[in-house]
C-alpha cells in the first residue's frame, strides 16, 4: 500500500507542476491581452468588450489555479497518510504558530500574587484594587489577533492552548462567530499614536524606445498624504473574588471572555468600522472601493468579474473573497441548466473560488461577497493586551463584585481602495 501511495504523491506532484506551468502561460498571455488593450488607450473599466475580453483571457488560468488547489489538498492527505506531511512543510520553510495562554501571564503576575496574598480577596468589605498587568506583548497580541479559527479544542489541535477551559466551572459560552477575518488582514506595530502614510493616487507609465536627441517620455506618478490615529479598544467582564482566587475560573473568564470579545471586536472594526470618534475606519467604509452587479450574470461568473475589476484596476492579484454563510451556500448549491453543481465539488472541497481563498463569516453582509488583498489592510498595535482588576466600578464595592477590564491600543487603514471589489445582489 506503501508504493502505491508514493507512486501517488510522485503521479500527483508531477500532475501539480505540469498544471501550474500551464497556470502561469495562460496568465501572462492574459496579462498581455490587458497590457495590448492600455496600449491602444483602450481602458477596460470603461469599455465593455474590453472589460469581457479580458475577464474571459483570464478565465482559463483560474479554472487552473482552482485545479492545482484541489490536487495539492489531495497531495496533502495522501502524504499525511505516509508519514511525510510534516518533512514536506519543513522544506517549504513553514512553521506551525502556537499560542500561549495569556491567563498564564496573568497568574504568574506579581501584581495578582499581592492581591490574593494581602488577604483582601476573602474580605466582603476590603477594597480591590489591582494595577493594569501587560498579558501578552505587542508581538504576542498581533499573534493571538490573528490566531487561526481552524484550531479547535480537539486533540491534536489547540487543545490545552486558548480555549482548553471553556467548559469548565458551569461556565457554558454563548454561540457566536468565529473570528476570521484577522488571519488574512496585515497586523503590524507602532510606537506613536498616528500613523502617517503616502498612498499612490495616480500611475502612469511612460517607458517607450527612444532615441538619443529625442526628450524621454514622461511618466505621471501622484501621491497624497494620509494618516490615522490609534483608538481605544476595551471591555470589562463582572467577576466575583472568589473567581479571582479559583485559577481555573479566571482563566475561563480572561480567554472566553475577555480576549475573545478583543479579537471579535478588532474583527468587526476592520470590515465595518466607521471611521468616526474612536471607531477605526474599515475596508467598507473607505472611499474607492470597486463595485460588480450580479446582474444577469452566474455567481461565478460575477465572483470572476469582480476579480477582473481588481486586476485591472488595482494591477494585482486578489487574494480572499469575503462572504456571508448564506453567499458561500449559494456558490456550493449553483446549478447548471442541467441541474448539475456548477463547481462540481462539495463544500469540504472547495478550498478557493476561482483561486481566491473564500473567509466564510456571518460578519459579512448576505448579498454582498467582498473580493480583494486582504494584505492591503493594516491594523497597527500600538500596545499590547493587558488586564486590571477593580471594584471601584457602580456599586461593585457593595455586592462584592470585581471588573476585570482588557483593553488594546491600535490603528488600521486600507491602504489601496482599489484592492477590493464588492458583490451585489449576489
């Protein structure tokens, strides 16, 4: 069974490589059809045939890079199967990103050690007052932001890691959505609290063979200065003392609780935040973003257009298509006039569309996929996460109650609008 399976991964591998090699032929003779089309002053966002004859050139490469992805899946599992998945992704370079629990920091803290030891905890009248302790690092939070949602709790996976103690002490969360969004978004630091930035407005390249004595074509490139600054992120969750004393319950409450509502909220301001008083601004609601009706079209076809908007406009490759749950269904269900699966593949198979890696959320609009470089928006942390603990809060003090509060500083912008084209009446 053994030679066969490698007889497999060789058979698939050299399938990949024929396959791909293809991919990049049909691309560049695409990317010629556009680069033709500019010579001849023909814009293709404005011209129709132009605009259908370059979304068709490039049709045949994608069907392909689709192709590729499903047969590395299948290269995947069959090596995963013979033992070799993990030599192969130690040659590609790659590195399985593990997350610490940050309720580790906080216990280990001297600040929480004084509390618990001044006896004030097992005092129904004593004050609490606990300073802000630092549980994850800049470098730690970007990493727990952007902490991937296909780890779960299952063995082998994340167990023991952010969530391991989600059940316990009759503590049983509420159904909410997965963050995802963050894992293809850039995060980086800051060590100000504005982020000034130059983005490109105008390219216009001029490079033609010319001859001595002739003045040299001139090119057109216009920039504007931008910035943003950092906002506030906090929320605080009521603890009693006793679950500042038990571990196991405040543990539960830190990572549950408190962390996950950061990265939700981090989440929902960089797809929709508005930008005004201490809302980041998100890629929704930044101005030049493209737009593609589905119109009479499949919602292949427009999920393609789309693609086609960005290529032409931004002069790159999308990278994720956003969609809401109830979109992605509609993709995986469409049907032909044969009422055979336009993709031809279940669900679990489908790992892109058209090559673009789909973010499956309820936090995106049912109607309204989002197509871009998600790598085009950056969320700048300025602080790292941290914890403080205090009764100082309403009437607190008289019931005997705590607010742990956690809190992030950070700033974010879309740096290229035209990275992005939105889906409607999908």
């Amino acid at each position: 069974m053994t030679v066969d399976l490698e007889k497999e991964i060789v058979e698939l591998r050299s399938t990949i490589q024929s396959k791909a090699a293809e991919e990049t032929r049909l691309r560049a003779a695409a990317d010629q059809v556009v680069a033709d089309l500019k010579a001849k002053g023909i814009n293709p966002l404005v011209d129709k045939d132009a605009y259908e004859q370059v979304d068709s050139a490039y049709k045949p490469a994608d069907a392909l890079r689709d192709e590729v992805s499903e047969l590395r899946s299948r290269l995947d599992a069959t090596m995963r199967r013979v033992g070799e998945k993990a030599d192969e992704e130690e040659r590609k370079g790659s590195r399985t990103r593990e997350a610490r629990s940050i309720a580790e920091a906080l216990l280990r803290s001297a600040e929480l050690k004084a509390l618990r030891d001044s006896k004030v905890l097992e005092m129904s009248q004593a004050r609490v007052e606990m300073a802000p302790v630092e549980v994850a690092t800049r470098d730690a939070a970007r990493e727990l932001l952007r902490l991937r949602a296909t780890v779960t709790n299952a063995a082998g996976s994340g167990g023991g890691v952010i969530w391991s103690d989600r059940l316990e002490n009759l503590i049983v969360p509420m159904p909410e959505r997965r963050v995802r969004l963050l894992d293809v978004i850039t995060i980086g630091e800051t060590d100000s609290d504005t982020v000034e930035f130059v983005r490109e407005t105008t390219r216009t390249h001029a490079a033609a063979p010319t001859p001595y004595g002739t003045a040299a074509p001139e090119a057109s490139y216009g920039y504007t200065k931008d910035s943003t600054s950092v906002k506030r992120i906090p929320h605080h969750v009521p603890a009693t003392k006793g679950a500042l004393m038990d571990s196991g319950q405040l543990k539960t409450l830190l990572e549950t609780s408190l962390v996950k509502g950061l990265r939700l909220e981090a989440e929902r301001q960089a797809l929709v935040g508005d930008g005004t008083g201490e809302n980041l601004r998100g890629i929704l609601q930044t101005v030049g973003i493209g737009a593609q009706a589905l119109g009479s079209d499949t919602r292949f076809d427009a999920v393609h257009k789309a693609i086609t908007n960005v290529r032409i406009n931004y002069e790159d490759e999308p990278s994720v298509i956003g969609m809401h749950p109830t979109d992605f269904e509609s993709v995986v269900l469409e049907k032909d006039a044969n009422g055979n699966y336009v993709h031809g593949r279940s669900a679990e198979d489908i790992r892109t569309i058209w090559g673009l890696t789909p973010v499956v959320s309820t936090l995106f609009t049912p109607g309204n996929p989002l197509v871009g470089d998600y790598s085009q928006y950056v969320m700048w942390m300025r602080t790292g996460i941290s914890v403080a603990a205090s009764d100082s809060h309403a009437d607190f003090f008289l019931k005997g109650l705590v607010a742990l509060l956690a809190e992030f500083r950070a700033a974010a912008t879309l740096l290229q609008p035209k990275a992005f084209c939105q889906l409607t009446g999908f």
